[in-house]
C-alpha cells in the first residue's frame, strides 16, 4: 500500500489513513486519497504481464486485499455504423461499461469500497442509491457477507429494485430525491455504525480503472462521460494524472461532462462560471438525476484542468442516442449511459477533426427496459405473406 494521507480539497485538511471517514469534518468537503508516487514507480513497471481488468491496477487502490468479481476489462469498440452514417470527420469508440458484472461501471468502485469495508471490520453497510450502486454494493456485500441496506429515492425504477433485492440487499424507498437518500445514509453512518457507502473517496479510487484502461487501451483526445455526482469523471481524470506522474502515458484527453438538462447543476455553473447551485430536477436518466451532486466540484476541475467543456442535453436526445445505440451498434445502453453519446450529438462540430473519441456508455440497457407487450400483435400462419 502506497497511501500517505486522505485530504481535503476543499480547506486542505488532512487526516489519518486509519480514521474511518467520508466527508470533512472541517467544511464538508469532498475528500481524497493522496499517494506517495515516488514508491509506486517501483512497483507497477509488470502491468502487461497481468490479465487485463480492474485488479491489474491493485497497486493504486488504497486496500491491502481486493476483492473482485473479474469486474472491467470492459470492451473498447470502434463504432460500426454511426462513424460512417454521421460522417463524423473523427474515430468514434464505446467504452461499454454494460459489460461489468451487475450491468454498469458501478462495479469497479464496489470493489474497492467493500474491500475498504472489510478492512474497518464492518459488518452491516448502508448505500444511497438511484438503483445501479444499489445492486453493486449488494452484489459484493454478499460475497463479503456484509448485511446490505441501500436507500433509493422514490423514482427508482423497479427493475433496478428487484436486482438489488435479488443479491439480498434490503431496500427501503425514501420519501425524496436521491438527495435525501444520501443525508439519511450519513445519518445511519453517524448514529447507527452502519459503513457508508456511495460516492465519497474509496469508490472513486475504484473507478479510477476506466481511466487506467483508457490509458492503456487507446491514445485518446475526448473522453465524453456521464455525469451524476461526478465522481466517474473525476475519478477518470484522477487515473490519468496518476499515469502521467508515473511515466505511463505522455497525453492526457480532454474531458467533456455531460449532464440531463432536467437536472444538470455541474452544466450550469460551468457556463455561468459560478458555484455548483443545487436543484430539484428531473430527467429520464434517473441515474445521473443528483441534484446536489457530491462531487460536482472535482467534477468541474476535472474538465478545466483536461481543457474540456461541459453539455446538458434534454431527454428527447438521451432517447435518441440510445436508440441509435441499440439499432446501429448493437449496444443497450440505460438513458444515464446514452448520455454520454447523445452529448457528443449535440456538440460534434466542436470535436477537431481527425480526433480520436471515447464515450462511456455506463449502464446496460436491460436495468430499464420496460415490456411494451400491446404493441405487439399476435399472428398465426396466415398472416406471413401481410407480413412478407
């Protein structure tokens, strides 16, 4: 382990590696794991003899076991069809992230945080989620053998519900926006000893891997994503600036935030220049729908330091880039992984020519179907040559 300290980025405050902590005590900022990098060059010189996934990168996680269900080494693919449809005048690639164990990059900060969780010698962890961290961490808490709660706001969608349920996750629908779902998780976590879970440092250290991959896997200058607590994003630039300060990468992408116009506070004090204003919003993406986002502020150094920018797009276009998703790329995608995509729709003409693009499509499509059954029309042998 090659940890120094956690740190505030809000005041600067620093505190001790063995205190069990997730916001500052100080001024409630977000806080951060700081390694010492000079030890850590000794040690990750034989990354290509290791399989290619999110333990390859064990060195940089702040645990001394991990625990893994083979989660990344998600897929790189070149688009198929868009490129040449759209005549995008660049190279067009998904990060498909839908390949993750439970269905979305989830996975991989699920891995570090139950890990980390182990390590405080937890027993019982708390989660507020809108539904795909929900059935993550109750995914890993069953092979950690952690009791599970997880707090979903009131618009979590019911697949997503049964999936945490189904790893045995107990879950309880609050009475507000994933806003409140997370206040009462910090309130479980202070009164009830319960470990808590969700978008704080130990699960961006996790989600780090999307960035090391990248790093790894393509010479990237745009690197779209999601936006929700904006701990993906942030989590990716951290990735970057690590291989960069170790040698392993001379180019670093710009990073461009993307976030539903129904709820999009990251998007608006990017373009105001301002502080992030929390909001009460809504938008078919319910898994990027954080209103007050936990780490909106890294989010939005991350896209200023990679000289990026950020975009909201409505619904009618997260819709639209899924669709195209499915039929032309053969890839399901929920709203919330669409986003990315549908962001890169509205803003092509700012990409450079020539530009090599990833977007990240997050989550699996199938977490949001739902059965359109009167759409469809029974037949029998008689109706083939109508149909023909």
């Amino acid at each position: 382990m090659h940890e120094k300290f956690i740190l505030c980025s809000g005041c600067g405050k620093k505190y001790p590696l063995t205190k069990k902590i997730f916001r500052c005590e100080k001024c409630g900022g977000s806080l951060e794991i700081i390694f010492d990098y000079s030890k850590l060059k000794k040690v990750v010189s034989n990354l290509d003899s290791r399989d290619f996934n999110h333990a390859r990168y064990t060195e940089f996680y702040p645990v001394k076991n991990i625990i893994s269900l083979k989660e990344g080494g998600t897929p790189l693919l070149r688009s198929k069809n868009i490129e040449k449809t759209l005549s995008l005048g660049f190279e067009l690639y998904f990060k498909y992230e839908a390949e993750n164990p439970t269905g979305s990059f989830k996975d991989r900060g699920s891995s570090v945080e139950i890990s980390k969780a182990l390590e405080f010698k937890a027993e019982k962890v708390v989660c507020p989620s809108t539904g795909n961290m929900g059935a993550s961490v109750a995914a890993y808490s069953g092979i950690a053998n952690l009791e599970c709660v997880v707090f979903v706001p009131k618009d979590t969608i019911a697949t997503k519900i049964q999936q945490i349920m189904d790893y045995g996750g107990k879950v309880f629908r609050v009475k507000g926006n994933y806003g409140y779902a997370a206040e009462l998780a910090m309130k479980a976590f202070k009164e009830h000893n319960a470990y808590l879970l969700g978008d704080y440092l130990y699960r961006r250290e996790g989600t780090k891997s999307v960035g090391f991959e990248l790093a790894e896997e393509i010479d990237a200058d745009y690197v779209f994503c999601p936006v929700g607590n904006g701990t993906l994003i942030s989590a990716v630039w951290k990735a970057y600036k690590e291989f960069k300060a170790l040698g392993l990468v001379k180019k670093t992408p710009r990073l461009v935030g993307v976030q539903a116009s129904g709820c999009s506070p990251v998007v608006k004090a990017w373009e105001t220049g301002e502080e992030i204003k929390p909001v009460n919003g809504k938008t078919v993406a319910v898994a990027i729908e954080c209103g007050n986002p936990l780490d909106g502020k890294r989010a939005l150094i991350s896209i200023k330091e990679s000289n990026g920018f950020a975009v909201s797009v409505n619904d009618k276009e997260i819709i639209k880039a899924m669709q195209l998703l499915d039929r032309k790329e053969a890839l399901l995608s929920e709203p919330a992984g669409a986003a990315s995509f549908a962001g890169l729709l509205k803003t092509k003409d700012q990409v450079e020519k020539g530009s090599k693009v990833v977007c990240l499509i997050t989550g699996h499509g199938l977490k949001t179907l739902k059965a359109q059954q009167q759409k469809i029309k029974n037949i029998s042998s008689k109706d083939l040559k109508a149909i023909f």
